[in-house]
C-alpha cells in the first residue's frame, strides 16, 4: 500500500473525509523551516510532525488517494506575497478545497463551487499584502494538478520534493485581475488586516 508501513498506513486510512484530513491539518503544527527550506514527503511529514502549505496540500492529496479519491493541487500564484497550494475534492459535481495555513484565510473550502475558477476566486479576496493591503492574488492554477503522473513513491520520499513545486509553478496559470479593472480593486481595510495578523502557531512554540 503505498509503501507505508502498517502504522501509516493507519494514520491515512482515518483520514476517509475531506473533513477529517482539514482536521488533521488544522491540528499539526506549522513548519517554520528553521533548519532551512523543506518540501517533506508524506511520510516525513508524520516523522516531523509539522506542514507548511505546500506539505500539507501533499499530504491531503496522499490521504485522498489513500482513501479512493484522485490526488489533485491547486496552485495560486501571487505578486509581492508568498504562493500557496491546496488540495482539491469533488462532491456531487461540486468542488471543495483542503488548505494548511497559519492563518484566519486562505483556509478550507466546502464543496459548493461549480467550476474550479469559481473555487479559486473564492480565495482573492482574502490575499491581500498585511504591509500595505492591496491585492495580491495574481493567477490560479488553470487544471487540476494530478499527482498521479508521478507514481507513488513521492508519498515515501526521503528528499525534499523540490521539483514537484517547480512543476507546480510551471504549469498553465489562469490570471485573475482584467488590466482594465486593475484600479478599482480596494485595499484591504484596517479590520481586514488586524485579522490577517491572526496566526495559529506562533514562532516561539517549540513544536514548530
């Protein structure tokens, strides 16, 4: 199975929802990559016991395989801000997304959109810059990005997966802003940023 060990593979097949795998991600502490930059497999990420974004989007994606669903990302790509990745699922037509983030946006998704641009425009108003709030969000991965075509082993994986994030990034993006609606867009207002400055795991807690 995946090459798990039985007490992984444990761990995975708990994770039968969408619901429960949010869950599981919401309670893991956050990378801070103290040591330096990480792209932990799946399996390191249960070693370790912590995820940033784009380690968690592999993880949900892994215990959606797991669990008989397709292992999918989304990209989003974003000017002056850090990028982020989810993990996709369907109910009944409609798409859902499974997010590890540190903070109060950018987070899980119900399965309530139609189309996969609805699902990802979903998340523009919340990327906004703290600095200076303007909007951030710039493009959106165009396709479901299928872990399927790379096997399985990358679940198992001792190696930082560095090129699973270039290919990521490499792939067809969809951009979000029309050139001509550039200037209406709002800043951010000052509630909207007290609350962007929420996170869950602060840098002093040793578990990160």
């Amino acid at each position: 199975m995946f090459g798990l060990t039985k007490q992984e593979l444990k761990i995975f097949k708990k994770l039968s929802t969408p619901i429960k795998i949010q869950d599981f991600l919401d309670a893991m502490p956050v990378n801070w990559e103290r040591k330096g930059e990480t792209y932990m497999s799946p399996r390191r990420v249960l070693r370790s016991k912590k995820m940033h974004c784009f380690e968690g989007a592999l993880f949900a994606a892994a215990a959606l395989w797991l669990n008989g669903e397709q292992p999918l990302l989304m990209d989003f790509q974003n000017k002056g801000d850090e990028d982020h990745v989810v993990a996709l699922y369907k109910r009944n037509g409609y798409w859902g997304a499974i997010s590890k983030t540190n903070h109060s946006t950018l987070r899980y998704r119900d399965p309530v959109y139609k189309t996969i641009r609805e699902l990802a425009m979903s998340y523009f108003h919340e990327y906004w810059n703290n600095k200076n709030g303007k909007k951030t969000l710039f493009a959106y991965s165009t396709k479901p990005f299928d872990l399927r075509k790379y096997g399985k082993k990358w679940i198992t994986s001792e190696e930082d997966l560095y090129d699973f994030v270039q290919d990521v990034d490499d792939a067809p993006h969809t951009q979000v802003i029309p050139k001509k609606n550039s200037k209406f867009l709002r800043l951010a207002d000052s509630m909207e940023r007290r609350v962007g400055k929420i996170i869950e795991w602060k840098k002093i807690d040793p578990r990160t």
